[in-house]
C-alpha cells in the first residue's frame, strides 16, 4: 500500500508519520512553500511573529508526547507568562488554575513544529490538487502519482471541490469556517506586561487575541532588543464583514483598539502587514465517523472534524492512518 496526503498541515503530517512508524510509504502533497498549516510563521525584517497558532496547549495528547519524546526539543520553549482577558479596554487576569495549562511555542517560530514533524517524510511542496483522480482500474491519482489509498486534510469546503464530478463527491452540510484577519505589528519600543497574551472570552469585541511575540519568547529572538512584535487575530464578525476591506482600512480601524490595550505610545507601528485567513476556525464540526467509512481507502481528517486546535487536528490524522493500517491487515 502506498497512500497520498494532501496537506502538510499537522493532520496530514501526523497521518504520514503513523503511517512511517507501520511500515507504509506516503507521499504529501502540498500547495504552499510551507510546512505545518496554521503553524506559521512570518518574518518582517528583524520582526518574527506566529500569524496563525501562535501556541500549542496539547492538554496531554498525542502531538504533546510526540514533540515532548520523538522531537528535536532544543527550541521548543514552555510558555510561563500567563494569558489575561480584556474587555473595552481592561486587562484582568484569569483564574489561576487556567494558567496551569501547558502551553508551547518554539523560539524561532511555530513553523519550527511543522519542520520537525516533516522530517524523513517525502514532501512535494508547492503542489496544488485540484481534482481527485480516480482511474478506471483502482487506485487513485493525485499530481500525476498512482496512489492505493488517500487521506485529505484541507478545510472540508475546498475537499468538497476536489471530490466534485468524481464517483466520491459529497457534501459536508454543518460544518462552518469562522474566516479570521490577522495584524501583524512590530513596534520601535519595549513593552513589559505579566502576561504573554490576551483574550476576549466573550468574542464581542473585534480584537479578540493579542499575542505579545518577545512577551512569548523570552530574549532578542522576536524583535531587536528593545522593540516588540505582535500579532492581533480579529473577531468572526469583525473579519466577515470587513475581509475586503484594504489593509490601510483595516489598520486605521484597528491602531486605536491595539493602542488603548498597550498604551497610546502604542498607536503607530513601525512595521505591519495584514494577513487574511478565509478558513481560520471551524465553529461546527461533523464526526469523523459520519465522513469516513469503514473499509474506505478514501479517508478525510484535519481540524473540520474535531476542532481548531493543532493537537486536535493532529488526532485525526493518526486516526485516518490507523484506520488504514487495520485495512491493510485484514
């Protein structure tokens, strides 16, 4: 058996190491330059920021024992400044038995896990897949490659595209993706607080996460010593309705929000670009039973089955291989 993955985001790298760890070739089959999905990262001369998840709290699962046992652990950083919440403008901090979750980032960037986890695993980056092929004898094509089995991780909407006009087409009817703008910001200036980010709980305001990149990551890796770098993830709401806006709108809309939580001196960044997720979370997530069937070699996973956190997603990507592997054996 050999099998395709499309997506080298956690699902699909997790699915491909299971995979490995059973004897199974995969190959990936990735449209980006990068690796790890929303585990990205993005340099802006000598400011480093984490635009997509910028932690890991994998609340004792796999993707935890995996980068805490199988991975390089030399830049993998345990988080100790706490998360507060904010509210019109107020910073409080949070129940402290919250702050004992265990959090992770990695000093030179999330994209670091994502680097690590594709290790070994062969990897076709910059490989768009449209369209799932499905030849007359068996088997199944993806970017000019005969494949046994696939296992497809990208937001339910666009498998549903690639499925289309083919003997598997279906529809995921109850999923929904929360689309999500993202400022990333660097500052001329120090900033010191007791928390490393902040949280609108309620959702209600359109700033809901301020991560303070050198807050995070402790020392001159973030930013120059004596500037700050941040990353400022929009509301639901807020970036539905406002995803077409230019980045100029965007940020004469937002400066006064970042700068009534950080202090006026605050209000002009030194460098900034506006980043646009159009499938950030997945509010309403179907079963991984309801999408895939047993004795399928047609398996989905990713985040659109279980939730928007990376260990979660990691779950369904060894689940998917595990699926496949107990196919194999009978």
């Amino acid at each position: 058996m050999r099998v395709g993955i499309v997506g080298a985001g956690v699902a699909g790298l997790a699915a491909a190491r299971t995979l490995r760890s059973h004897g199974i070739p995969s190959v990936i089959f990735e449209k980006s330059r990068g690796l790890g999905g929303r585990a990205a990262t993005r340099r802006m001369g000598d400011y480093v920021v984490d635009h997509g998840a910028t932690i890991v709290s994998p609340h004792g699962g796999e993707l935890g024992r995996v980068m805490q046992e199988e991975l390089d652990t030399t830049d993998l950083i345990a988080i100790d400044r706490p998360i507060y919440v904010h509210s019109q403008g107020r910073v409080t901090p949070v129940d402290p038995e919250h702050g004992k979750i265990e959090r992770f980032c990695y000093r030179h960037g999330m994209n670091t896990l994502g680097k690590l986890l594709a290790e070994g695993l062969d990897v076709r980056l910059e490989t768009r897949i449209e369209k799932l092929e499905t030849p007359p004898d068996g088997g199944f094509g993806l970017g000019g490659e005969f494949l046994d089995a696939v296992i497809l991780t990208p937001p339910l909407p666009q498998i549903e595209a690639m499925l289309a006009g083919t003997k598997h087409a279906r529809g995921f009817e109850g999923a929904h993706y929360r689309q999500c703008i993202s400022f990333l910001l660097g500052f001329d200036r120090p900033f010191e607080a007791n928390y490393h980010a902040l949280l609108d709980p309620d959702q209600s305001e359109p700033l809901t996460w301020l991560s303070i990149e050198t807050l995070k990551v402790p020392g001159a890796v973030r930013a120059p010593e004596g500037h700050t770098s941040v990353v400022a993830q929009m509301g639901a709401r807020y970036s539905r309705y406002s995803m077409e806006k230019s980045d100029e709108e965007l940020l004469a809309e937002t400066k006064p929000d970042i700068a009534r939580i950080m202090g006026k001196e605050f209000a002009e960044p030194f460098v900034a670009q506006v980043m646009r997720w159009k499938f950030s979370h997945v509010s309403n997530t179907l079963s991984y039973e309801s999408v895939n069937r047993p004795g399928s070699k047609l398996l989905i996973a990713g985040d659109g089955l279980i939730g928007a956190r990376l260990h979660q997603a990691y779950d369904t990507g060894v689940r998917a291989a595990h699926q496949l592997v107990e196919e194999r054996s009978k």
